[in-house]
C-alpha cells in the first residue's frame, strides 16, 4: 500500500520505517526541514535502538520524506497522523498541532480523486476525532467521511528505548473504526502482524490509549509510594516487589521502585486525562495522587542525599544518566531534570553524562553543569553520585570505589558495591 505519516517523531518515524520494512511505500511528512533531510539520508534525526539500521534499508527505495503534505498525501491509501499532542499549563491537551496536520490533510483531500484512510495514531482525548478532528477534515475538503474517505484510531503503544521491537510484535493492535471499511482497510495493512486485533468505536480506541498509560503511571506511583514507607521502616523495597510478584494477580512489570515516571506520554496523558475528567465534572483524586507523588519523587533523591552527606552547596556531585530511561535520547520531562535544578539549587558542582543524551541535555541545562565524555570521566573528580537513568554501563561497580552511591534507580544490589557506602531513593 502507499502509506504517508504526518509527522517523523518518535512514533512516526518508526512506524513509518517499519512499515516500508514490511514492503509498503512510505512517504514520511514533517514541518522540521533538518529531520527530513536526515530522514533522506538514511540518519535517525534521534536516538531510537535499531532504528537507524532499519531506515538504512528503505530510505531512497520505498521510503522518502518531504515537507510537503500535499506531495505525500495525493496517492496515499493510508494517511498516519503522528504529530505530537502536549499538553498545557493546565494539563488539558493542546491540540494545535494535529489540528493544523488534519487540516493540511483536508487542503489535499481537496483536489484529489483518492478514498484514502485517515488514521490517527497520535494520542488524543475520547471524543476528539469525532467531535474535532472529522469536521476539520470535512470542512477543508469538501468532502464527507465514510463516502469520500475513510476515519480510524489506532493508538501507539510502542515503548521508547523498544520501539522499533514493539512495532514488529505489539502485545495488540487496537483499532477504533468510523464504520467497517476503515477497520478492513487498516486489518489488511497489519495482515502479517501475527496478535491480537481489537476493533472498537472510535472513543473507545481512544480511551484504551489513556487507561492503559495512567493504568502504567499508577502502578509506578503505587510502588513509588510503598517504597517511600518502606525506606522508613528500613526495608529494601524490591524484596517486597519481588514477594509481591509471586502472587499471579499481580504482574511483576512496572514495580521497581524509583525517582518516578518521565517522557512524553505518562506525564502529559495522566494529566491530560486528569483535564477531560474535570471539564466532564469529575474529580478523579486517584490520578491527581499519582501525579502528585511523581512530581515529588525526583527530589527525595536529593533528600536521601543531603539527609546523608548534610549541604550539598560546592560538593562535587556526579549524575550518571540524564534520559528518562536507557535506550533512547529523550530528555522530555525526565526526572533527571528536576533533580540536577535541584542539585543547582542548593549550589552543588554538577558533572553528568548519559550515553545518549548529552545534546538535549546541553540544550536543557546550558552552562550551568559540566558535561562528561564517559562515565569514568564524569565520576573522577566527584565526591557523590547520583545514578538517576539504569543504562547498563553503569552496573559496573569498578566506576564507584570509594565514592558515596546515591541510586534513583536500581542497577546492582547495594552490597555488590565495594564500598558499601550508598543508598537508594527508596531502598
Ligand atoms: N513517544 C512515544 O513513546 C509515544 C508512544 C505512544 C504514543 N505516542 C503519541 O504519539 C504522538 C506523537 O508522539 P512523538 O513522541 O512521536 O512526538 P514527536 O514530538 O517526537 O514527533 C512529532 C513530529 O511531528 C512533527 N509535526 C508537528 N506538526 C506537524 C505538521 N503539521 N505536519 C507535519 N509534521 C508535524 C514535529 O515536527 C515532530 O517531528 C503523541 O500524541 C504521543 O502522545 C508517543
């Protein structure tokens, strides 16, 4: 099939290359000129596992990309729309982007004799497709969904760090179809995904998108919050993780207790659908918890530190891993940001290094911290450490003789540590 994708990001760029791997034409479509002429010579304009390697293979064959809506869309059977939906100050969802991406695609529908299947893939509030995102198409085309084209959900749950092998074996594909010739049409592009299929309306695809993020995000507050407990009574809140996982009901997944959840999707999904609640007159107090003890988590890190050590300001104080997890670049809302604004704060010497993210961090923190080409570099001068991203190259317990270990995250067991001095945020 002829594929477009609105938007080259994180999820559009990867679906956009696993699908021409696949066999399909695929012509990605991005406002950000600099991606899309990285886009056309084969680099991944992010860090994203085997994404690279992948796009190496079809960009220049059957995979492309432009500024151009209109060039992409003309001959599209399947139009993705993956651009990014933020959210406000507020919380509430900001909608300019997709808006102005389905209008672009309304302008094309337009002119053009095609039926194509509109698909949004990005990450929107029950209700928004039919009540916003489908007059829009229908206004700037002229044209009436369900006859002159076709309308689907089909929400990503890809895993950044993972995404490229969460496109190839997703645990489901779920699809939210306006009738059932766009459900048939998107079956047939997932035919030779060999899972689960669950075809919905389009508010209930919607939805299945934001209660499985907050379902994730609660799961990670939940063991935040007994780890907090439990690091006063003096117990290690991974056995308790561990004891807790024996019981069948209760999966071991998203129980390692930490400094709290970040990227672009839990964050801003729980309190975009903290907002959707309200307006509807709803108070949902379980997710405004959640979000609560998120926010806080970062800075009892910084807490455990200076109960320990006493004042921080002019200590030399190493922060290993600035990514909001191993495996890819993306600094969005990453804990690390808030606890190196807190270690700034309270006047601390701050050296970092992340395998990966070194340039969003340098455009986050500017010249306020020093930067470290490798983590031995980082560690050489520094009197603390501060281990807040779990990359594997920091379970090396070599790198941290003799200095005081301070964990956000779990790496290696607190005794495999020489020294034997260090301690975690919640264990
Ligand atoms: N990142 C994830 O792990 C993930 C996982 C599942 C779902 N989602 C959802 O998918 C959506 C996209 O997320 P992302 O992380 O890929 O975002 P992103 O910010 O990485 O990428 C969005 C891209 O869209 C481009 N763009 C914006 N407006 C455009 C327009 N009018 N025309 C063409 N391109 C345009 C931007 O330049 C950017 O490159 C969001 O709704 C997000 O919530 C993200």
């Amino acid at each position: 099939m002829k594929v477009a994708v609105i938007g080259a990001g994180y999820v559009g760029l990867v679906t956009g290359t696993g699908l021409a791997s696949c066999g399909h034409d695929v012509s990605l479509v991005d406002i950000d000129a600099r991606k899309v002429a990285m886009i056309n010579q084969a680099k991944a304009p992010f860090y994203e596992a085997g994404l690279e390697p992948l796009l190496q293979k079809s960009a220049g064959k059957n995979l492309g990309a432009t500024v151009e809506t209109n060039k992409a869309v003309t001959t599209a059977d399947v139009v993705f729309i993956c651009v990014q939906t933020y959210c406000q100050d507020d919380g509430a969802i900001d909608l300019t982007h997709i808006k102005q991406a389905v209008t672009d695609v309304g302008k094309t529908l337009k002119a053009t004799r095609s039926h194509p299947l509109v698909v949004i893939k990005s990450t929107v509030i029950p209700g928004t497709t039919e009540k916003v995102l489908i007059p829009l198409l229908e206004e700037n085309s002229g044209k009436k969904s369900g006859d002159d084209f076709g309308v689907a959900v089909n929400p990503e749950f890809l895993r950044e760090g993972q995404a490229v092998e969460d496109f190839f074996n997703p645990d489901r594909i779920v699809i939210g179809e306006l009738d059932n010739d766009s459900g048939d049409i998107l079956c047939q592009l997932y035919q030779d995904f060999h899972t689960p299929v669950l075809r919905t309306d389009l508010k209930t695809a919607e939805i299945i998108k934001y209660a499985s993020n907050v379902f994730l995000a609660t799961k990670i507050s939940f063991i935040n919050e007994i780890g907090n407990i439990c690091k006063k009574l003096g117990i290690d809140t991974y056995k308790v993780a561990q004891g807790m996982s024996l019981d069948s009901r209760i999966s071991p997944h998203f129980l390692s207790a930490g400094v709290g959840f970040g990227g672009s999707c839990l964050p801003k999904d729980t309190k975009a659908l903290i907002s959707a609640a309200q307006e509807l007159g709803y108070q949902p107090h379980l997710l405004q918890s959640v979000i609560r003890v998120n926010e806080e988590q970062p800075l009892r890190l910084v807490e455990v530190v200076a109960k320990r050590v006493g004042e921080l300001s002019r200590r030399k104080i190493a922060v290993l891993g600035l990514a909001f997890k191993p495996g890819t670049d993306d600094m969005r809302d990453s804990p690390a940001i808030k606890i190196v604004n807190e270690l700034l704060r309270l006047g601390a010497l701050v050296t970092a290094y992340d395998p990966v993210a070194m340039d969003n961090a340098r455009g986050i923190f500017g010249e306020q911290i020093e930067y470290a080409a490798t983590a031995e570099d980082a560690v050489l001068d520094a009197e603390l450490i501060l281990i807040v991203t779990e990359w594997s190259e920091f379970n090396n317990p070599a790198l941290y003789r003799g200095k005081k270990v301070f964990y956000g995250r779990r790496l290696i067991s607190p005794n495999q540590v020489n020294s034997g001095d260090c301690e975690g945020v919640c264990w």
